[in-house]
C-alpha cells in the first residue's frame, strides 16, 4: 500500500519543496534505514538489483532509503542532489508480468542514484521500466508483483509517475497527493508511446477525446475503499492547512488516525473506509513499517535534515539523519527475525505494546517523545550552522550528533516497550 503527499514551495513556510511518504508493508517485514554513498564504477559492471541484473552506469550519488531487508531497493529515499521518489502500489487492469524485471522499489533507488533532478530521475526510470519490466515478487518473497505509482520530487518542481507493466504517464504537480490507485486522468503530460494504443487494443478507451489513464487502466475489481479515503483525506489535510506546510506537520499527517489524531482508535472494520487510515495498522492490507519526511533546499551549502521513523509513526518518533554524515548503523540493522540490536525490531516491539491498548497507550508514548523532539529541534539547528561553518569537520560533527539522539531514541523505545508490558 502506501500514502505520499508533496507540497510546492510557494505553499510551505520554508520556501521549500516538502515530500513525504509512509510504507505501508506487512507489519513483521523489517524495514532498515540504509546508506550508499556516491561511486563510480568500470565499464561492462553489472548491477544486481532484487531479481535481475543490470547494466551499471559509469557514476551513482549518494543516497539513503528505507528497504525492506530483503529487497536491493528503497521504498522511498532521497539523494544528495535533493532529489526524494516514493513508490506505491496501484492496480491495473493489466495483469502483471509473469518475467521478472525490476520491482518498484529498485526504480526508486536507481532513480536516487541516477538522478540530478526529478525530471532526470524520472526519465531514467521510465527507460528502466520500458526495457525490464516490473514483474517479480514486491511484497514478500515469493509472493506476488504490483505494478506502482510514484512521487518524485526535487527543490524546484514534482512529478506524479503511475504505471501499467511497461507502460506509463506522469505529470506535474503542486501540492498533492498518491495513494494505492490510478488517479492520473486527462491531465497527463507526458507518457510512454504505446499508452492510448495498447488501451485502444484491449478495448479500454474508445473514446475520441484525450485518453484518460484512470478510466481505461485502472482495475475496477480492486475496492476502492482501501484506498479512496486515504487519498482523499490526504488532500482534506493538505488543503486544510492552506499555506502553512512544513516537516512538523507532515509528520502529524502522517500519524493520522481521523478523529483520534495520532490515536488509531477501535471499531472499525475492513469493510469501512475509516478502517484504513494514512498511518496504517489494517492487516492483512498492510501497516506502516517506515516513514520519510524531507524538505528539498535549493542551497545546499548547509547541510539539511531527512526525518525518518521506523514502524508506525503514531508510536514512534521521527528524528533527522543526513547525507553529509554516516548514519549509525543500528539504523540499518534488522532482518527477518526480531533482533533488538537493530532500531526497527526495537520500535516495532513498543508498536506491539502499544498495540495492547491504542487509546490508553498512544498518548502516553507521544507524550514521552515530546522533551527528545523539543531538544533535537534546538540543537540540529546549531550542528547544522557548525558543520556549514567547518565543512573539514561537517561529517564527523553530523555523525556525532545522529549517533547521539538515535541511541537515545532507541534506548527511550525499548524502555517504554518494557514499562507498557509490565
């Protein structure tokens, strides 16, 4: 499944492109927080991405993402050019590839590593798609593909992507929002060349007027209750907030629980919209297991925060790593099996605790993150002005400084895990 919402610059308080997205996956799949930095490579390398292998090209960025552990790609990630792409699950009328190709999350991650802009890292992905393919296992190994939309994001412009196996569309967008269906309707700008054709093939559009892609590709057996609430609560939320968008609030955005606010509250059933909320607990649909949030500098001469969280948000908390440093590594620790040395299993056991009892757990654990969040909100600003001021020392002082809050963080998750289940 999956939520992204952007926001153009002209509607954030920073004068920033905002973006940010939660990966909603199955609710044990550890998803680690990695890091690569820029490489070059000899010519005739191969990439080996989650089921095939690629041609690599002469230069990657750097980058980091959040990646279920068995996959090689992200589901959502930024690079060092401020570039950030999301992917999510959309259903077609088409059914998926029985050959294997490159799986959604790949495309977001060879975008990342292969785009100075969104445009760019659109145009790479959409080449990578036409000539592999999207058909593999994506949601479990050994389980079935999806085809995916994308949000693709830079300091000046966004573009929405949503594809059908090989094929595709993309436009521009302001402030908006993906969820887990086609929306893209006449409004496209630009698409692969086989788009309206194939469609015309299939005996999905027959009308003479501009192909809409949701009325000819989208798949009318998969219910939109799944997914029509969230996509039309995420514009609610971002309307709702006029001109007055920033990282905070995209973070409560993404906790969202309707009238509970961060609270995931009871009596809902999978048969009612107000069961799939954008911060999702709604097996065996999906749970948010990671959440990413960023504003996109223009100037990057300072270095600048990605907010990340792990599990679901509501519990959890998001604090800033940076491209400039080394993430700690217990951010990209975790696998299969729960292993309290990695950050994910350890906010995902106070998520299990918290599970217990929303209502009466949640606002005891946000309240407990609230003295971290004021105190990592004071002092970014000054490491950040510290290591802009000192570029010789920039890394080892953003180090440092992630190493610090996450240990702490991580430590202050187990801890309220141990005091909820005693």
């Amino acid at each position: 499944m999956c939520d992204a919402l952007v926001a153009a610059p002209g509607r954030t308080t920073s004068g920033r492109t905002l973006f940010g997205k939660n990966s909603d996956r199955p609710e044990s799949e550890c998803q680690p927080l990695l890091q690569f930095p820029s490489a070059q490579h000899a010519p005739g390398t191969r990439l080996q991405c989650t089921h095939i292998a690629i041609p690599q090209v002469a230069e990657t960025y750097g980058v980091v993402g959040h990646s279920p552990w068995w996959v090689w790609g992200f589901e959502h990630g930024v690079n060092e050019h401020a570039v950030a792409i999301g992917n999510l699950t959309v259903f077609s009328k088409e059914p998926v590839e029985e050959k294997l190709g490159l799986i959604g999350m790949d495309l977001v991650r060879l975008g990342l590593e292969r785009g100075r802009s969104a445009r760019e890292a659109l145009e790479v992905m959409a080449g990578l798609l036409e000539a592999h393919g999207q058909g593999g296992p994506a949601f479990a190994p050994g389980a079935a593909g999806y085809h995916n939309g994308f949000a693709i994001a830079d300091p000046e412009e966004t573009w929405l992507l949503q594809t059908s196996n090989r094929r595709w569309a993309a436009r521009r967008a302001r402030t908006d929002a993906l969820s887990n269906h086609f929306s893209l309707t006449d409004d496209w700008e630009i698409a692969s060349r086989d788009l309206e054709a194939f469609a015309r093939f299939e005996g999905w559009w027959s009308g003479s007027e501009r192909l809409d892609v949701t009325r000819a590709y989208r798949n009318p057996h998969v219910p939109g209750l799944i997914s029509e609430g969230r996509f039309a609560r995420s514009h609610a939320l971002l309307e709702r907030a006029g001109d007055d968008l920033d990282a905070a609030t995209l973070q409560a955005f993404l906790r969202d629980h309707l009238e509970g606010g961060p609270v995931r509250l009871p009596g809902s059933t999978p048969d009612e919209d107000a069961y799939y909320t954008l911060c999702m607990h709604s097996e065996p649909v999906g749970t948010t297991t990671a959440s990413l949030v960023a504003e996109l500098p223009s100037d990057r001469s300072t270095p600048w925060p990605v907010w990340v969280s792990f599990g679901t948000p509501c519990t959890g908390i998001f604090l800033p790593v940076y491209l400039e440093g080394v993430i700690p590594a217990v951010l990209a620790v975790g696998g299969e099996s729960p292993d309290l040395e990695s950050a994910w299993w350890s906010f995902k056991a106070l998520q299990d605790a918290a599970s217990t009892d929303f209502p009466r757990h949640t606002p005891r654990i946000r309240d407990a993150w609230k003295d971290l969040e004021t105190r990592v909100a004071s002092e970014r600003v000054e490491i950040e002005r510290g290591a802009a001021a000192d570029p010789g020392e920039a890394s080892e002082q953003l180090t440092a400084f992630m190493t610090r809050i996450w240990t702490e963080a991580i430590r202050s998750a187990r801890e309220l895990a141990s005091s909820l289940e005693s």
